[in-house]
C-alpha cells in the first residue's frame, strides 16, 4: 500500500499534517490550557492577576455546589429521555418501516440543521402565554384565559433540549442498529425468546456504544446549555451554565467563570464514566 | 398482526411531527400580515419579510454571516483535504487516532469553548470579528471534513493514480487529473455540510464574533420584541442550512 503514496517521505506527510495541527493544539489546546491557568488567577475589580488559587474552585462548590447537582440532574433527565426516543425511532426505521423508514429517517435528520436558536425560539412562540396554543385554544372557545403553565418551567427546558438533541442523538443510535444482524435475532425469537429477552440479551449490547455516544453528546449539551434556560426556563431555575455566562457579563470575573466551567467539565466526566461503567455491566451479551 | 405493523409507524410518525412542526409553524408565521405569530393568522402576504429586508441591522448581519459561513466552507475544506491527504499516508490505525483527537472539540460544551477563545484572543490579542468566528468555527467543522474525505481516500482504488505516476505525470498532475476528479463530489458535500454548520451556531459567534450575525440578530430581537420579524430571519436561516445539507448530502450520497 506504500507504494502508491506519492514522495514517501514523512517530512511531506508531516508538513500535510501542519495545519490541522496547528489549529488543534493553537486554538483548541492552547485556549483550553490558557483558560484552565486563569482558573488560578485573582480576580479583583475590573483586574485578572496571575496567581495560584486552588481555592477558587472550593467557591465555585460552596457558592454553586446546588445549581450544579441540579443542572447534572437536567442533564441525566434530557439525555435519558433523548436517547431513549432516538433508540426507539432508529429501532423502528430499521426493523419495522420498510422503505418508508429511509425516507423518514431523511426527514428527521433534516431537522438537524434548523439552526438551534430558531428551535428554542419556536417554543417559545409555540408555548407562550400570547403563543401558538394558547391563542388556538381560546380562538376554539376551549379555554377562555392563556395557559401560563406551558412556559417558563423545567417542562419547557426538557421539550425544548429534547427537540433540538433528538436528531443529533439518532444518528450514531440508527448506525450501530444497521449492524445488527436480523437472522440473529429471528432465530432467537424461533428458539422462543421473548421479545424484551431479544432485546435485552441481543440488540441492546451490540448497540451499547452507540447508546453511550448518544447519551453522552445529548448529556454535555444539555448541562453545558445557558440559552435555553434562559429564553423558555423559569427565572429561578437557573442552570449551571447561566451562572458561567454571568461571570463574563459587566464583571468579567474570567477566573470564575474558568473554575465553574472546568468544574462543569470534570464533573460530567465522572458522572459519565460511572454511567458507562454501569451500562457496561447491565448489559452483557448472553 | 395489524397492531405490529401500526405502533411502529404510529410512533416513527409522531417523532417525526414533533421534529418537523416546531420548525413549519416557525416558517408558516413568517408569513402572517399580523403583529404578533399567533392564531388567527389574519392574512398571509410578504409584509414581514419587506420589512426585514429593509433593517440596516440585519443587512449588516446577514452580510456578517455570509462572510463567516463562505471562509469557513472554504478554509474547512482546504485544510481538511491537505490533512485527509496527509493521513491516507499513514497506517489506517494512525489515522483513525489523529481523527478521533481532532474530534474532541466537538465533545465540548460551545459554552466553554466559546468563553476559553474569547478569553485566548483577547490574550493574544486577535480582535473579535470575521476572522476570529472563523477560525472557532473550524474547531468543529474541520474533524468533519477531514473524516469524511479520508473515508473517500481510503476506498479509493490507488491504482489509477499509480498508472498516471508510472506513464510519467508529477505528483501534482496525478492529484490534479486522478485524485481530484474522484473525490471532488465528497468535496462539494464536505464544504456544504461545513457551511450549515457554520451558519447554526450561535454560541460560538455570540462570543467571538463582537458584531451581530443572524443568530445573535435573532438573541438580540428575541430580548427586545417578539414579533413575526424574528419568524422571518428563522425562517431564512432554515432554509438556507436545510437547502444546503440536502444539496451537499445528495452530492455526496451520503448515507447514515
């Protein structure tokens, strides 16, 4: 295979290798590594010094500890929920439709593009009090004042990320179920397996990475979320990620904001790994 | 057996509406004469989108945005081709490695990420614009294009471009008249896909861009009014990203 690779030497494939490089460990590492360092730095007013201060972190536990547990526990609801209708639509499309499945499956992904503000401002249109079912309510003589109970709620938060991760979460879930082999699992249900044996001995472990990336993408966008929670979620329901944002508003406090988003970081790495490690084990194939 | 076949389609249907109709109503109100996108839609007519056309605020932006979204195509895939090249001359298990590294940004929240470029370029003192968004954008847009295309160099058959090397062409001249011709759909896609990329962030642009872009355009209009103005500015980002993925994907053949 060396043989067609045109000037063999590593020197050209390196000097190829040179711009992706540079912009990855630039712009990529080279902000990470920066912005974790500030993580140490002092802030005072209107003035970043460099300084070493582990216990900017141990602020960010004390002053912020409940926002994050709550925002990791949106995370784990949106996440579960998504992958769970992305399993069961990528299931669907790939065992039971047929060729209506292709086309389907072509529809939901087109929705992936639709540009994520225009989603969370659909909601917001859709569920507000002078909004799309409000106003066809009462124009059916249905209700006579606006439901106030459809926006401004962690309900709102969860359909809205759910909406806009779906598609996203489909993706790898419908990929890994194109190979699973479908003799495999007739045969099965032949030698009488149930149909949740099926799943739960056959599909589910053969797709477990697959379910892992979904969760994982749909979790870190979803606890990593400031906008939405603040166009469709309740004032005093803040999450973790408005109160980053905040650090960077008239107080540019980027120390701050630094140690909250790498706590965010690390914490949903953890939380993650466990998760894995849990999947890992409750599925094993038989 | 009917209700086997039906609770599939019943369920895949109701993903589907829940997707889809979020997005038409978005589109359908755009084209209300009313004030505010709700029922009754009095009218339908262009009024809303003359209106926008003629803001000098989104003129601005929307030109803002073009500019981001072709440097970003362009550059994305320029760079992702000279790395997809340079990849396909190593071994397969390298490759994938290097691909699954430049694949991390994409794992991070655009939250972070956006905050940690704005802190960096203020270090460096790169001034917010054009040029600053362009180059966060390529953090996401260039592990894309770069797989993409090695998974087209990888299957390629290298014969031909040993047959143009062996009757004497350059390097270059083989590239240019073998390799190029063959995977030059997947370009075109790549560079599309790059661009709708490009054009759905938000996060991104609202920190580094220091000027307004459609999406922060739409922040902005979402924060002071809530009228059918913001349906027609969300309407046109729709159709342009939906426009150019399902172009960029038919070119390409993508599939799954």
């Amino acid at each position: 295979m060396t043989a067609r690779k045109i000037g063999s030497s590593q020197i050209v494939t390196a000097l190829m290798l040179l711009p992706a490089a540079a912009i990855f460990l630039g712009l990529f590492v080279g902000s990470l590594a920066f912005f974790f360092v500030q993580s140490f730095w002092k802030a005072s007013t209107f003035k970043v010094t460099p300084d070493f201060r582990p216990g900017n972190y141990l602020d960010v536990v004390t002053n912020y500890g409940e926002v994050l547990l709550y925002t990791l526990g949106v995370g784990v609801l949106v996440a579960s929920l998504t992958t769970t209708l992305a399993f069961f639509f990528a299931y669907a499309v790939r065992f039971a439709l047929g060729r209506l499945g292709d086309l389907m499956l072509a529809i939901a992904l087109t929705t992936l593009f639709g540009g994520y503000l225009v989603k969370i401002y659909a909601w917001r249109t859709i569920l507000g009090s002078d909004g799309i079912i409000n106003s066809a309510l009462i124009n059916l003589g249905l209700i006579d004042r606006p439901l106030s109970f459809l926006l401004f709620n962690l309900g709102a938060v969860v359909v809205t990320l759910t909406h806009y991760l779906l598609p996203l979460a489909i993706l790898p879930l419908y990929g890994a179920l194109r190979d699973v082999d479908e003799t495999e699992l007739a045969a099965a249900r032949d030698m009488g397996a149930s149909r949740s044996r099926v799943m739960l001995d056959i599909v589910l472990p053969q797709v477990r990475p697959a379910l892992m990336a979904s969760f994982s993408v749909c979790f870190l966008l979803a606890a990593g979320d400031y906008v939405t929670p603040a166009m469709v979620g309740s004032p005093g329901n803040a999450m973790f990620g408005n109160f980053i944002q905040s650090q960077f508003g008239l107080r540019m406090n980027t120390p701050s904001g630094a140690a909250m988003s790498f706590t965010l970081i690390g914490t949903s790495l953890v939380l993650l790994t466990l998760i894995g490690a849990g999947l890992r084990k409750g599925l094993q194939p038989r | 057996m009917t209700g086997d076949r039906l609770l599939p389609r019943a369920y895949a249907f109701a993903m589907l509406v829940f997707l889809a109709v979020p997005l038409a109503l978005c589109v359908l109100f755009s084209f209300t004469t009313s004030n505010s996108a709700a029922f009754p839609i009095p009218a339908f007519g262009f009024d809303w989108y003359a209106r926008v056309a003629g803001n000098p605020q989104f003129q601005a932006a929307a030109w803002t945005t073009a500019e981001i979204t072709v440097g970003c195509g362009a550059a994305a895939t320029l760079v992702g081709l000279v790395t997809a090249l340079g990849l396909d001359r190593l071994e397969r298990r390298a490759a994938v490695a290097v691909l699954l590294v430049l694949c991390l940004p994409l794992m991070l929240p655009p939250l972070v990420l956006g905050l940690s470029l704005l802190t960096f370029f203020n270090m460096i003192g790169l001034k917010l614009g054009v040029a600053a968004t362009i180059l966060g954008h390529l953090l996401f847009t260039l592990p894309i294009v770069a797989s993409v295309l090695y998974a087209r160099l990888a299957t390629m058959d290298g014969s031909a471009v040993e047959a143009a090397r062996d009757l004497g062409a350059s390097p270059l001249r083989a590239f240019a008249t073998v390799t190029l011709p063959a995977i030059g759909p997947s370009l075109v896609g790549c560079m599309l896909i790059a661009m709708a990329l490009s054009l759905d962030d938000f996060v991104i642009a609202f920190f580094v861009t220091g000027s307004n872009t459609l999406s922060t355009l739409i922040w902005g209009m979402m924060r002071t009014t809530l009228n059918p103005s913001i349906n027609v500015v969300g309407s046109i980002i729709i159709a342009v990203s939906v426009a150019i993925t399902a172009l960029g994907l038919n070119v390409t053949r993508y599939r799954g």
